[in-house]
C-alpha cells in the first residue's frame, strides 16, 4: 500500500515473469530428464539383451515421433525463456530508475511491456495443466520470496 500504483504494476510484472521462467525451466529439465532416462534404459535393454542393431532400430523407432515433438517443444521453450528474460530487464531497468530516483513509470512503459507479456502468450507454447499443477506450490513460494525482496527495497 506504500508503493505507487504504477511500481506496484512494475512488480507485478516481476512477479508474472519469475513465475513463468521458473514454471518453463522446470518443465524444460522435465522433458530433457524424462528423455535421457528413456532413451538410457533402451540403450541399456539392448546391451543387456545383447540385440543386434537392426534390432535396437526397431526397439527405438516407435518413440522417434515423440523426440521429435520433446526436441521442438524444448528448443521452443528456451525460446521463451529468453523472451521473458528481456522482459525481466526492462522491468529491472524500470524498477531500478524507481528506486535510485524515484522514477515512476509511465503509462507508455508499463503498456510496451503489456504487450510484450500478451504477444508471448498468444504465440507460445504452453506448460500442461498438469505440470503446472504438480509444481505450482514450490514455483509460487519462489515468485513469493522475490516480490518480498523487491517490496523492502
């Protein structure tokens, strides 16, 4: 209640791009992890089988496809991961002018950054329903302890 209305916004802002970074990163080390133990375990079945390799093709060609779509949506995610790090430093920027000069933003600067919040929801991929169910308590207890940080500052 003692911050301006307009730094308020600029830690919302903050808040919603901790949020997002922290819920895509996560799901990122998901994916990758999931793969890697995937694709071990076939390895290690082959060997342990000791398959040929016409036959260890066989064995992998089933999840190419599913690669293929976790490869694609990785590569799309760190995409958007580097998006909302630009964000983050103009709103760092912003909020660093408010606290060394007590520089309010205007209209204009929070609504640029609006935009950019709202363009990189329409066109990116999103976190499962799911997912972000399943880690929704320890991603919010992070966004938490910035905002606080932020807030006494």
């Amino acid at each position: 209640s003692n911050i301006d209305n307009y730094a308020s916004i600029l830690l919302a802002y903050k808040c919603n791009t901790i949020y997002a970074k922290s819920q895509r990163k996560k799901y990122v080390k998901f994916l990758l992890l999931i793969t890697t133990i995937y694709y071990l375990g076939l390895f290690g079945f082959s060997l342990y089988n000791d398959l040929i390799v016409f036959d260890m093709i066989l064995l992998f060609a089933p999840s190419i496809s599913a690669l293929v779509f976790i490869t694609h949506t990785v590569k799309a995610q760190k995409g958007i991961l580097s998006t909302y790090e630009k964000i983050n430093v103009l709103v760092e920027k912003l909020f660093t002018e408010y606290k060394s000069n007590s520089k309010i933003p205007t209209k204009i600067e929070l609504r640029q950054i609006q935009d950019l919040f709202y363009m990189q929801r329409l066109v990116s991929k999103k976190v499962p329903t799911w997912f972000y169910k399943l880690f929704k308590n320890s991603t919010e207890e992070i966004m938490n302890e910035s905002i606080n940080i932020m807030a006494t500052e």
